[in-house]
C-alpha cells in the first residue's frame, strides 16, 4: 500500500493513536506527520493524480466490504425508475463532459441520470474538509463531508459495461431492461426523440434466433470467416439499430430510425428491400440482437466487424485485433498486454468522445469547406488510402481546427497525440515520439477549461460521409471526393427567380436560418415561395449529402415544399458578407437601393 493510501485508510478508521508513539514515530515519521496534518487540518487535498488515484482506490475497497451500500443504492435507484417509463443515458460527467470511468453520486442527490466520474469530481473539489459543508455542482445541494458520503451507481455501471465502457447515447426502458441506442446527428436525432413509442414497440416484439446474424449465416451456407461493413442500405451511416423484413435472407441491414423516417418522408407505407425486393414494413421488420449488442459494445466510430467460423460469432474488428496500426505508430507496446489494453481503452474513449460531437463536427467542417469552396479541390492534396505517419488506410477523417489543407490524419492517432497533450507530456514506453502539435500543420494543443483538448480536433463530416459511401474501396484521393461532392451539389439548382426586397425601400428582417439556427451565408428560398424571408443553402448542401429529399422538406416560413430547384437572394448575399461578426444579433434593416444593411 502507497503511503498516500495508507493516510487515507487511516483517515476513514480514525484508529486511535498509539500509546508507543514514540516507538512508531522512530519506524514510521511519515505516518506520524500525515496524521497530525488531518488531525490538526481535518483536510483531504486533491492537487496530484496520486493523490486522487489512491483516494479513489480506497474509495471502492470500501465500497466492496459493505454490499449493503451497493443493495441500498439499488433500491434506491429502481424507486426513481418506477415514476419514469425509461430514462436517457449518455456517460458524461456532469461537470467535465468528459466521458465516466467510475460513476459516483453525493449520498442524497437524487438525480440518477446525471453523474459524476469520481476522478474529475475530486479535480473539481480541490480539497475537502471533515465535517465541513460540500455543494453538488450539479444540484447545487450541500451535504457534510464524512467518509460514506460518495456513493456509487450500480444501475449505471452495469449499463456502462453492456455498452463496451463508452459514452453512448442511450434510451433505458428498466422494466424490460431494454436498452436503445440513440442517434445523435442532427435530422435523426429530432427524429429519434419524437418516435420513441414507435420505435419500443417493435423493441417489444423480443428476440427471435431465426432474423439473428448467426441464422442469415447459417441459411446463406457461409462457412468461411465473413467481413461486414455496418451500413445502413438507405444513407451510408453506421446502423444503431439493425433491422430486415422478416422474409430477407441476407446480411445486410437497414437502420430502424433511418428506415422509420424515410417512410414517413415519403408517405409510404413499405418500400422494396434493396438487396432482395422483399417488402419491408414497420409492421413485419425484425431486430437482429446479435448486431444490435455488437454495435452496442463497440465504439460508434467502429463500422467494420468479422464473423468467425470457429466461435460462431460476431466481433467488431478493433476488439479482435491484438494492435490497432494507428495506436503502434505512436506507441510501440504489445497491445495484448494489460498496459497495452489500457492504454488502448483510453485512446478509443478520447476518439469516441470526439466522434460523438456531431454538432461541433458538422460546423467545424461547414466552416472549412467555407473557406476552400473557390479552390478547385481537384488539386488539393487527399491521399486516405495511406497515413502518410501511419501507413494505415484513414477511416475516421480527422484534423484541428487550424488546419488549412485538406489531407486528414485518423482519429485514433489524433488521439494519441491529444493524451500526450493532456498528460503534459507524462513519460511513457514505447512512444516513437512524444507530440503535443497537429502532425498536419504543427498546431501545438493546450488544454484548459475554456478550450478543451477534445474541441481542438474535428471529424470531417463530408469526408467521413464519402469513406462510408465508398465502402472502403482504394484510390480514394482528391479527384474522386470531387467527383462525389459534385454528384452532390448538382442534386440542388440555383435557379433565376424574381427578387423579394430588391424594389423595396426598406426591408427588416431575421437572418439567422430557422433550420441550421445559424446566420445565413447563401440565403435562399423555395421556388415556389412567395416571400422575402431565406434559408441557408449551405445548411441544406449538408443535408441533402446525408440523405435529405428537398422534395419532402415544407418550408419554414410557408406551405410550399423547399425542393431541390432553389431561387438565390443574390443582393442579400452581398450585404451578409458586409456584416463581418458571425456572432452578433440576427435581426436587420436593409436598404436595397442603396445596398446598405444595419443591424438593429
């Protein structure tokens, strides 16, 4: 036992002070000097991460010798679920947003679905004094500090390990013990929310072996090892819910949310399978539980899964392989080893944590396709077929925020170098070359609470679309990912239309975009509308490469549909480029025959 550990344990037993304290202060003046400083102090200081490690350490021996706390916690927990008929999950800390390791509560706080990682908690104290006053920085409510006053979470530790230990988005249904992942891309997400009967019914229907990964298998005669791409037949993006009619028989499948809202976009009642021409209904579609609990356990940023012919089963390829290329690039340490898959854990957390930021992915990457939408990207360098510092195929598309160019790095290896960051350059085995800088364009990354590390990076979105659209296929470079972009530009036409404010005198107006909640850049406006007010077509370019029908979507300011034939408010274009900040207000009066545009 370190001595920190060895202070705190005698903190927690408040042994009395022996009566041989001279004898004991010969053998031990450390020991000796560390209960004095609590006895006079009553304080706990958490400054060190050795300081923080052992206190958690002791922390939970505690927890295992008393079952009784972890039967009452229970208890507790089941009795808050009974009020609710499921409860959303995410595995962030509620302080940090960091992703949760240890899952720990004040005793008393009641807010089951918003918890603490107990080491980002302590950061966050500082210190703590004995039968002194501590707030929740979540509920704000005040508890005296003892030594039973942090509590654990069984609920969500065993929710954690069914979900492979990483921050998921779920939705928890404890009376069935069902748990669904959500989606958290902008279109699905709203989608996702306002369904969630909808889409527990068919969870309902329970599972059955025969739609199973194993049985398409089986009924398929493969008997060799067989490499699967998770991707939704319907939009190229990773399938959370996997579903096929119940006469398919094949392996590929369809996302439920994606199938669910392309029906309801189109008004219909089944489509045709794409791979067998089966119908394929909300009424006769079945869950494969095999892939759902796959996908559930590994990263969301993980798509490429193996069936084995000799375990009859299904694993995600990142858990199969003893080491991942672009975590040996940067440290070369046997992964099959206990530090190694700890080291390994840690690097797919900080990248899943990353990958999930979707919000911040997509205006990352809006805003530097903003900046080179007049280059020709024909002659920009791309090369994703191999890392030029891994020598690996680029799967998750990644760079910082700084970045000018348009080659990418993967995320696992961008992950790396942002744990070196954290850990302020912390010595480690086997690392080829301690980094703290973007390899692309030397960046250095500095972490602080107003800038965290993991918002220093972004997942190129429209990169990372193309890579899933292509389904892995080599010569992916610069000339293809034009010819894709422009595949995709051409489904939306700027057409000549009449002017709405041009023969105006005045004209008042909110330039922030209903749809994107963001200034419009490109304000444009349905061809059909008969109004002055616009969206921005970047927003809907974004959208439409996701999979959006213009033709489905009604515009926001009238009956009409949006669809892909669009009229520019070409003067309204020249004005918002004169406003300069992005950030200030929205509302403003335009002058059109004088081109002049205020903000009010």
């Amino acid at each position: 036992m370190n001595r920190d550990a060895y202070q705190y344990n005698n903190f927690f037993q408040q042994e009395p002070i022996s009566k041989n304290l001279n004898k004991q202060n010969q053998k031990h003046p450390r020991v000796h000097q560390l209960r004095k400083q609590v006895q006079q102090n009553k304080e706990i200081e958490f400054n060190t991460e050795e300081q923080i490690e052992s206190f958690i350490n002791t922390v939970q021996q505690n927890w295992k010798k008393n079952q009784a706390l972890y039967i009452q916690q229970e208890t507790l927990i089941q009795s808050q679920l009974k009020m609710i008929s499921s409860q959303q999950y995410q595995f962030i800390c509620a302080i940090s947003k960091e992703q949760i390791k240890i899952p720990v509560l004040f005793k008393g706080c009641k807010h089951i679905n918003d918890n603490f990682d107990f080491a980002q908690l302590l950061r966050s104290l500082g210190k703590v004094y004995l039968e002194k006053e501590i707030k929740c920085p979540h509920c704000t409510n005040t508890f005296k500090y003892n030594d039973d006053i942090f509590v654990p979470n069984p609920l969500l530790e065993q929710l954690m390990e069914k979900c492979g230990g990483y921050s998921k988005q779920i939705q928890y249904y404890d009376k069935e013990k069902i748990i669904m992942p959500t989606h958290s891309v902008k279109g699905l997400k709203e989608y996702n929310s306002d369904n969630l009967i909808q889409i527990y019914e068919i969870y309902k229907k329970g599972k059955n072996q025969q739609f199973s990964f194993s049985s398409m298998i089986k009924k398929l005669e493969i008997f060799e090892d067989q490499f699967y791409l998770n991707v939704c037949f319907l939009t190229s993006t990773k399938v959370l819910i996997p579903v096929r009619g119940d006469k398919c028989v094949h392996l590929e499948v369809y996302d439920l949310v994606c199938l669910m809202k392309h029906l309801q976009d189109k008004k219909l009642q089944y489509i045709q399978c794409g791979r067998c021409q089966q119908p394929l209904s909300l009424q006769n579609v079945q869950i494969d539980y095999e892939l759902h609990d796959t996908a559930l356990k590994s990263c969301d940023f993980a798509f490429q899964y193996k069936w084995s012919s000799n375990s009859n089963r299904l694993y995600d390829i990142l858990q199969m392989n003893n080491r991942d290329t672009n975590l040996f690039a940067y440290r070369q340490i046997a992964y099959n080893s206990i530090e190694g898959q700890k080291y390994e854990k840690k690097i797919y957390g900080i990248a899943n944590q990353i990958f999930q930021l979707i919000d911040d992915n997509d205006k990352q990457t809006k805003e530097f396709y903003d900046r080179i939408q007049n280059e020709d990207i024909s002659k920009l360098q791309l090369n994703l077929d191999e890392c030029q510092f891994t020598q690996s195929k680029i799967l998750i598309p990644c760079r910082c925020i700084k970045c000018p160019q348009l080659q990418v790095v993967d995320l696992r290896y961008m992950a790396c170098i942002l744990d070196t960051a954290k850990e302020k350059y912390q010595q480690l085995s086997g690392v080829v070359e301690q980094k703290n800088k973007c390899p692309l364009c030397q960046y250095t990354f500095v972490s602080n609470p107003k800038n965290p590390l993991f918002k220093q990076v972004y997942v190129d979105r429209e990169l990372s679309q193309f890579i899933l659209s292509c389904k892995l296929q080599i010569g992916l470079n610069q000339t293809s990912f034009k010819s894709y972009r422009d595949k995709n530009d051409n489904k939306i036409k700027i057409v000549e239309g009449k002017s709405r404010i041009e023969s105006l005198d005045i004209v008042q107006m909110d330039i922030k975009c209903p749809l994107s909640n963001q200034i419009i850049r490109k304000p444009v406006r349905g061809f059909n509308c008969k109004h002055k007010e616009c969206v921005d077509y970047y927003f809907l370019q974004n959208q439409v490469q996701q999979g959006l029908d213009l033709d489905t979507l009604k515009c926001p300011f009238c009956p009409q549909m949006l669809t892909f034939n669009l009229i520019e408010e070409k003067l309204l274009t020249e004005l918002i480029q004169k406003l300069g900040d992005q950030q200030a207000g929205t509302q403003v009066k335009i002058y059109p025959k004088t081109k002049v545009i205020k903000r009010l």
